[in-house]
C-alpha cells in the first residue's frame, strides 16, 4: 500500500538524466511516470494481482478507495473466485463442489449463474456422470427413480430408454442370443406386453427353429431326425424342410446321398436296385444296375459325389462355388438351403442416371424389407454371389462383354463405406452398370445390322413402287445401296453421345412468318405493274408492228410482276403447309389419352399452353455429331440419285437446287441470320412384337410392344454460303406413353417362365415367375430417374 501511495505522489526527476534512465527508475524514488508505473492501476502487475485468488479482493478494495470505478469493475470481473471466475465455473463440474457454487449463486441472486451451474452439474440431471450411470445395470434404476421424484420426465424417459436391462438394452440384447437365457428373457418381454420383442427374442433363439444351435444339430445325421420332429411337432414346417434334406430318411431315399454311394460300389449297386425295383421305381433300378454309367455320372450336379460334399459342414460351401461357376444354380441354392424350395421377397428402388447412353448407370440400389426363406447359413450372401454371378458370365460360361474402347474411361460412382452390406451392394451395383454397358455397347454395335435391314426393305418397297406405273420405273432407282462404313460410325457414336433429359414438352415450334412485303405496298406494285402491261399491251394490238418492242417489254414486265406474285404466293403455301404440319405433329406427339385429357380438363382450366404441357422424356443430339450426319446423309442421297432414272443430270444438279432452295428459304421464310426453321415431325410406330431368349433354335418369348408415337424436333437454318443446315435435332416421347409401355411390360414380365430366358435357370423344377409392381419417378429438369419394385416375389423351386 505504502508503495502504491508513492506511486500517486511522483517527483520529477532531474534534467540531465536520460529519458530512458527515467523511464526505469526505481520505484522507490517516487521517480517513474504514473502511467508507467506496474503497481498502477493499469499496470500489468496490478492486473495479474486481480488473477489471483485472495489479492483479486485486496485490488478492489484499493480501486475502490481510489475511486477508480472502472478498474474496480474490471477487478470483480476478473475475479476468479467471482460469479463468472475461472476457479468457479471450474468448480461447477466437481461433485459436490457443484451444490457449494449453487448455495452461493442463490445467496448472490445470481440467476443466470444458477442456472449454469445446474445444468453443468456432474451429478445433476444432465450431467456427466449422470448420463454414465445411465449405462450401468442396476445403477439406471437408481437414477430413474431420482430424476422422477425430481419431476424431469424428458431425464426419466433417456434413462428408460439407455438401460442396459430394458427392452432394447444391450445386456437384454446379449441375453437373447445366450441358450436358456433367452427363454428367461421372452417371459420378461411378455409380461412387459412387448410383442415386437418378444418375437424378436424368439428369432434370435439360438435353440429356436432357426438359432444357430438348431442349424448346427441338423447337420448331424441322426440327431437331425429328432430336430425334424420337435420342429414339426411346434409347427415349424419350414425348419422342418430344411432339417429333411440331412435326414435318414432322405439319405436313403431313391436319390439320396447313401443310395448313390452304393450304386457306386459293386454288389451294393445291384441290393440298390433291388430296393428300387421294391418301391416301384423302375428308372431308378436300372440306373442301379448300370454301374459304369453311374460312374460316368460321378461328378455330374446331382452325382454321388454331390450328393456327399453337400452333406458334409464345411465342404458344401464349395460345393456351392462349384455348382455357381459351373452354371448350376439350382444345384448351388440346394448345398446351402437342403430345401426344396427358396422364396425371396422385397421392395428395391433403382435410382438410374441418364445423362447420354455413353454413361448411362446405376447410381444407387435401394434396398427395403428384404426377406428370404428358409432362414439357413449364409443364404443371403449366397444369393448375391448368384446374382452376381448371372450378371459377369453368360449361358456358356464365358465372361459376359465389358465395356469397349469407347466406355474404357467411363468412371463408375464408389461411395465411401466399410461396411459388408454396403460393400456387398456396391459390388452388385457395379456388375450391374458392366452388365448394361456391354448390352447397349452389343446394340449400339447391331446398329449396322438395323440399318441394312432398313435398307433392304426400302429396296422390297421400291421394286412394288416401280411396277405400279412406267413412270415410277423410269425415275426411281432400281435398288438403294448400302452406306459406306464412316456414315454407319457417324451414327453409332451419334447416338453413343445422345443426352437425355426430363421436363415439360413446353419448346415445340411457334407459328412461321414469312418475310413479304406489307399487303398495301404489294398490293399497289402488283396493281401498277398490271396497268402497265395492260396499256402496253393494248398500244400493241393497234399498231402492231410499230409497238413490238413496246410489247416485248410489256410482255417482260408482266412476266416479271406475275412471277413475283408466284414467288410471294409459293412463300405463303409452304408457310402455311409447315405450320399445319407442325401442329398437327405437336398434337400426335403430345396428345394424351380420353382419360388423361378429360381429367385434365375438369381439375384444371388454364389456357396457358406452358402450364398444360405435358411432362416428358427430350433425348438431344450433341451438336458436333449434326454436321457429321448431314454430310454422310447428303451424300448418301446424292449416291441414290445417281442410280435413278434421271442418272448423273440429276445428281449434278442438286446442288444446285440446294443452293436455290437455301436462298429461297432464307430471304422469304424465315431470317436465316436469326431465327431458325422448327420443323416438328411425328413417328408413329405401330405395335410389334419382339423375341427375348432362344430355345432349340427359336424364339423362347416375345414381348408385345404397344403402339406409340414419338416426336422428332430439328432446327434448321438455311443458308447460302453452304455450311451445316442442321443447328439442333431431339427426338421426345411423353411420361404418359413411357407409363403406359413400363406398365405394358410388367405385365407381360410376371406371365413369363424366366427359365425359358437362360439356360442356366433351367435346373429349376418349377416354372419361375416374378411379380413387383413398377413405378417410375423422375426429378424435373434432370436425367436421375427412379425406378421403384414394390412387392417383389420369387419363388424358386430346387431339384431333389
């Protein structure tokens, strides 16, 4: 104190000592500046006082004194023994400690700190240790009952649902894959009227009908006779078919694994026979008594050999790799289910990605309440590989086609997770997106083989078109040729690159223009050149020869003035004819069904043709590929023109009539510079009927498409100097007609026997038939559609 006070009362020190000895005099000699004095009420020994637990209260008291209001503020503020101190706030999370700051909070007033202070409380209601405790059997039930009787439901309700010994604790959760303790554990479930846990207490059983217990006992020849009928006797009959497949009974069963281990062994195969013949199975007798037969059959899918790897734990995991490379999936879903049957259920969401069919994908594989019967060992990985399996390899067992050189660099969407699900699915994803790829990369390379049929039928129909009349004989060619190589590629990587997108059918072609003159100053040209040639013309036919030149001239100007009339009147028709043809393509496009339309029209009455477009699929050229195909297609019709009747005259003269035809185009239709020429043109296709698979040599199923009508948008902008005329060509189809095709083919899939579309189904005794229910979603203005398979089903049905 007495150091401070000197500090208050400074004497100057003497002139001659330097500015920085003064600055660093000593304190003592009352000789240093109050503003830089430590012991000040600024200075940084002051202010690391206030830090200080005990000082802190020496320090106010001296700014009080002082009367130094804001130092003193600034003291209680940084008071760690205060309110907001360090020591305090460190205090509130020890136990105990805790109760102590909250007496002291309530005595100051201090309301926001109390309530800090509780809620930071290790012991409190939210605290730490708390939430700790929650985690410990016997122990939650004591912080239960605290946070009742304190009124906090919200605490109540977490600590009920963390504890370990609840319905969905993880000690109840252990308990129930423990062998008696899990009959312990569904008793509790049912006297809580828990439904839902105790059926799920029940299927994790490991002594119940598909515990792991239960499976394992089954592979024990014998004791799985007595597991087969305790689970018939509880009504388990599932179980109970998949125990039947190890028991005595089917082991010596006419096909049995011990009845063909004794066809195999001389003298044995002949008592086999024997037993055979006993129960009426004649087949079966002789294949006993051949025994060099049997021995060729060793190893065949349903041989002894087989028969016994399937038996054995352990080895029938590769008897079903065997089985699935081999092609015999019937065989490979028997050596792990020994059922005769396999039922699988579900909803699957494909989530597709259409950007160009270049990258065509899958993007995500969506799967919800998957389910499958029976419940046996590795059943659903198993299912997998299969499916796996039928996607990487055809019919023959060969690597199906993977993506060409024009895919080679096409990168496939992997999304981070570690998970075997989610790996086991992006695996599957991945077969599939290779799978597809090498489908369209097989159509887009058949594309040669539509173009020559196309070609071919154009030379049938040209032949009948010759023979109708003379005429048709003398200027139509005799037969169309083939297009040469760089056209057909032109068009396979066209289409390669074709880009998709959804979205309103709202850009259709408006009504055309033509660029005349205005109809008054036509209409007065027109009129004088008419007058005069009238005049001329009548000064002619009374001097005759005196006014032949008069005439000629008049002649000319008629023929001039009737020629632009012509010219004017060309113009409107074939404004006219493009804009009927537009509309009436629009509507054959866009045109929805009487049920469509007349639900439309009574929830809606706007006459704004934007709002009331039709939603649809817009599948677009790219713009490089346009003046690639329309080089390859001119001079294909220049290659036909030259085989006509008219030979090379007329083929050297359509350019010229082309470059005529631009102009024309150009200076009365439309403005070439700005605004090109829609034309909008509609493609019916009729219905047909396409083969899927071939058995013996024939079509083993046809689809039947229904008819449908595509629209096809090009715009054109003609100009005289020769280059591209082609600026943008889509080709569009409506959601409503791809509903009706996607519904079309969902009822046909669920009538067909898949087992008819590869061979390797054919194993299965029973026809194959899947049912799902399709609905197709799309995102407005993108290319992700999805594809959403309710209901799915498929039961198969496994050999003997």
């Amino acid at each position: 104190v007495a150091m401070w006070l000197c500090c208050k009362l400074p004497t100057p020190l003497p002139s001659a000592v330097p500015v920085r000895k003064r600055e660093h005099a000593r304190i003592a000699d009352g000789s240093v500046a109050p503003d830089m004095n430590p012991f000040a009420a600024d200075g940084f020994i002051t202010k690391f006082g206030e830090l200080i637990p005990g000082v802190n209260d020496g320090i106010q008291v001296l700014h009080k004194r002082a009367g130094n209001e804001e130092a003193y503020q600034r003291a209680r503020k940084n008071n760690p023994l205060g309110a907001d101190g360090a020591l305090t706030r460190l205090g509130e999370h020890i136990p105990g400690v805790n109760n102590i700051v909250q007496e002291l909070h309530k005595n100051a007033g201090k309301q926001e700190q109390l309530q800090r202070a509780r809620k930071a409380d290790p012991i409190g209601a939210e605290g730490g240790i708390t939430k700790i405790g929650e985690h410990i059997p016997g122990v939650n039930n004591v912080i239960q009952e605290l946070h009742k009787n304190a009124g906090n439901e919200q605490a109540a309700a977490r600590a009920r649902l963390v504890d370990p010994l609840g319905c969905d604790g993880y000690v109840t959760t252990a308990a129930e894959y423990t062998p008696g303790v899990n009959q312990l554990v569904q008793v509790l479930h049912a006297k809580a009227n828990k439904g839902e846990h105790v059926k799920r207490a029940q299927e994790r059983n490991p002594v119940g009908a598909n515990g792991w217990i239960t499976q394992v006992g089954e592979r024990i020849p014998v004791l799985n006779d007595g597991i087969r009928a305790l689970h018939r006797n509880a009504g388990q009959f599932e179980a109970a078919e998949r125990a039947k497949g190890r028991t005595l009974q089917a082991l010596l069963s006419k096909d049995g694994a011990i009845t063909k281990l004794a066809e195999l062994i001389p003298g044995t195969n002949l008592l086999a026979a024997a037993m055979h013949e006993l129960h009426g199975n004649h087949e079966e007798a002789e294949r006993a008594a051949d025994l060099l037969r049997n021995w060729h059959h060793f190893g065949h899918p349903n041989g002894a050999l087989a028969k016994l790897a399937e038996l054995l734990p352990g080895v029938d995991i590769i008897a079903f790799a065997l089985h699935l490379n081999a092609g015999h999936y019937p065989h490979a879903l028997r050596a792990i289910t020994k059922t005769e049957r396999v039922i699988v259920d579900g909803s699957v969401t494909l989530v597709l990605c259409l950007r160009s069919l270049q990258a065509l994908e899958l993007k995500e594989l969506v799967i919800v309440n998957l389910s499958y019967h029976p419940k046996a060992f590795s059943l659903g990985s198993s299912l997998v590989d299969l499916a796996m399996n039928f996607l990487d390899m055809d019919e023959s067992g060969d690597q199906r086609r993977r993506m060409n050189r024009r895919r080679k660099d096409l990168a496939l969407p992997m999304h981070e997770d570690s998970g075997m699900k989610r790996e086991a699915k992006e695996t599957l994803v991945k077969s599939i997106n290779d799978c597809v790829a090498g489908q369209i990369d097989k159509q887009i390379d058949n594309v040669k083989d539509h173009i020559a049929k196309a070609v071919k039928d154009a030379n049938e129909s040209l032949q009948q078109k010759r023979a109708l009349h003379w005429s048709f004989a003398r200027g139509l060619p005799e037969k169309l040729p083939d297009p040469d190589e760089t056209f057909v590629r032109s068009v396979q990587d066209a289409l390669e690159r074709m880009t998709f997108r959804h979205g309103k059918l709202d850009f259709f072609p408006e009504k055309l223009m033509p660029r005349i003159l205005p109809d008054d100053a036509l209409s007065r040209k027109v009129s004088k050149y008419a007058g005069r040639t009238s005049l001329t013309c009548l000064a002619g036919c009374a001097l005759l020869v005196p006014s032949l030149k008069a005439l000629t001239v008049g002649c000319a100007a008629g023929v001039v003035s009737a020629g632009a009339y012509a010219w004017h009147e060309a113009a409107g028709f074939v404004v006219a004819r493009l804009n009927r043809q537009n509309s009436e393509a629009t509507e054959a496009t866009v045109a929805p069904s009487e049920a469509t339309a007349s639900s439309a029209s009574s929830s809606s009455s706007s006459s704004d043709p934007v709002a009331s477009a039709p939603a649809g699929l817009v599948a677009e050229l790219q713009l490089s590929d346009l003046p690639t195909l329309e080089l390859g297609l001119c001079e294909y019709v220049l290659k036909c023109a030259a085989l006509s009747g008219g030979g090379s005259m007329l083929a050297g003269r359509l350019p010229y009539l082309s470059s005529t035809c631009r102009r024309w185009l150009q200076g009365w239709i439309v403005d070439g510079e700005s605004s090109p020429l829609p034309l909008s043109i509609s493609i019916p296709l009729p219905a047909q009927c396409i083969p899927i698979g071939v058995e013996l040599g024939e079509p083993a199923i046809y689809l039947e498409v229904p008819a449908y009508t595509l629209g096809l948008l090009i715009h054109c902008r003609p100009s005289s100097s020769g280059s591209s005329v082609l600026e943008r060509m889509r080709v569009v189809i409506t959601d409503e007609q791809l509903g009706r095709l996607a519904e079309c083919v969902r009822v046909q899939v669920q009538t067909w026997d898949l087992r008819k579309l590869d061979p390797r189904l054919s194993g299965f005794i029973q026809p194959i038939h899947l049912n799902f229910g399709l609905c197709m979603q799309w995102e407005y203005g993108s290319e992700t559609a999805r594809a959403e398979l309710s209901d799915l089903s498929l039961s198969l049905h496994l050999p003997r």
